[in-house]
C-alpha cells in the first residue's frame, strides 16, 4: 500500500504545461499561491498524519485542490465515526472500489488526479524494515488516480474534502519490495499515463463506462519507474523531512534484491 508520499508544486505546473496553454500554467502559479500548504517543501510525509495533498478532481481538472488524505465518506455521522475511517481509507483497492460502501459513491462520481513526485515503500527482511523511494525514470511528477468525497460535519457545518489514493496489484518491481507478511500480496498505486488522465476524470454513466475505468487500473510498467533504498523514515532512525531523505542508502542486507529475476 502507499502510505507514505513526496510531494511538490512543480507538479501542478508540469500538469497544466502538459496541456500546452500558457493561460492555464499562469492561472495555476497564482492559485498555488493561495495554497499555503504547499509552501514547504515535503520530501516525505505520512499518510497516517493526515496531511493535505495536490489534487485535480473531475469537477474542476485544471484547479489545484488541497485535499486531506484519508477519504472521509459523505454519509459519516459525526467526527468521532469520520476520524476512525481516516487510517482506513488512506487507500482503495481498485478491485472494490465500485463494491465498497466507503468509495462507491466516489468511485461513480468523484474521482481525482493525485500528483506526487515519489512514493515510499518499505521492505522486510529478518524482522528489520528498509524504505525505498520509488519515482518514474523521466523525473516527473507521477499521476496518481485518486478518488475525493466532501463531508460535511453537521455539529460545526464545517465542509471537509478528502481524498485516497486508489491501488492496484504490485508490478514485477514492487513485487521485490513490498513483501509486507501482513498483507495479501505486493501493490502499488495506480499511476495514469499523461494519455490515460483524462479517461480517469471522464463521466461514469454507464456499465461501459465503470469497465473501462476499471481497466484503466493497471499495474504501471516497471521499465519507467526507478527505486532505491533510502535511510529509515519510522522509528527512532527515522530521518527528518528534509531533501537529503531521497538520497540512496545501501544496506548490505539487501545487496542485488532488485536484480534478482
């Protein structure tokens, strides 16, 4: 699962010169101003925090949005029933999300482009866990599919929006590095070709519409994504928020893991 995240604005602004309109890209650095949140830089930050991430929903594709990450659903109660669903919905399977009483109603209608530039996972071995950053060979921003939901809490009238980042089965990489026990196989998040991002944000109407959402969630090749092993990010040696987390770390341990075949 991806549950921990780097982040940057480079990536709204990429996103929008990808759509080659200079109006656009001078309309974004202005709204990327008002976004507070993204004033610092974020080399990693965890899911478990909670912290606000980059979106583009399919309401407004060319708006950046800042969304808390932990889908909260729209039919939630109270806070004290929205905070325990928070660590659950950091992710969505992308097997259930059309099935799953948490991400149904967004998977139908409020789907989202989540834009990263790395995610960590962590590998185990002999009880020890060791952190890989992983990001695509070219260096640019990954394009994550994500759905967002808006709540509203009804004792404050507070309007929350909310977001997950939606996985997929694990690739030939992540299937050497996430190896967690606990879980039922390797995943990955589902991460959108620039030509596929707009098939994500597109309307779901139809039973052919649902199908080929569902076949857009697809494990991403591994020839385009690149991984190293970084310094420890949980526990007392986990390093700060800082540039030097992306730089590779060796563990001995782990020497030719993502060469085996």
């Amino acid at each position: 699962m991806c549950y921990t995240a780097e982040s940057g604005t480079l990536a709204a602004l990429k996103y929008a010169k990808y759509r080659g309109d200079e109006g656009i890209v001078r309309k974004l650095e202005a709204e990327l101003k008002q976004l507070s949140i993204l004033d610092d830089p974020r080399f990693h930050v965890s899911g478990f925090a909670h912290p606000r991430l980059l979106v583009f929903t399919n309401l407004q594709p060319y708006t950046p949005q800042a969304y808390w990450w932990g889908l909260i659903p729209a039919w939630t109660k109270n806070a004290a029933e929205a905070k325990k669903f928070w660590n659950n919905t950091l992710n969505a399977r992308g097997e259930t999300i059309f099935e799953k009483p948490s991400f149904r109603a967004a998977a139908k209608q409020k789907r989202c482009l989540i834009y990263l530039d790395a995610f960590y996972e962590h590998h185990h071995h002999n009880k020890q866990t060791y952190p890989f950053r992983i990001a695509l060979k070219s260096g640019e921003p990954m394009a994550l599919a994500g759905l967002w939901e808006e709540w509203v809490d009804r004792e404050s009238g507070e309007i929350i929006h909310s977001t997950t980042i939606v996985t997929t089965h694990g690739n030939a990489l992540m299937q050497k590095i996430h190896n967690n026990p606990k879980a039922d196989g390797p995943r990955m998040p589902v991460i959108l070709p620039r030509e596929k991002q707009n098939d994500w944000l597109a309307p779901c109407e139809t039973e052919n519409d649902q199908k080929a959402l569902i076949e857009l969630m697809q494990p991403f090749p591994q020839e385009l994504l690149e991984a190293h092993s970084v310094a420890k990010l949980l526990g007392k040696e986990a390093i700060a928020n800082v540039k030097a987390v992306e730089e590779e770390v060796n563990y001995p341990e782990l020497q030719g893991l993502l060469n085996e075949q």
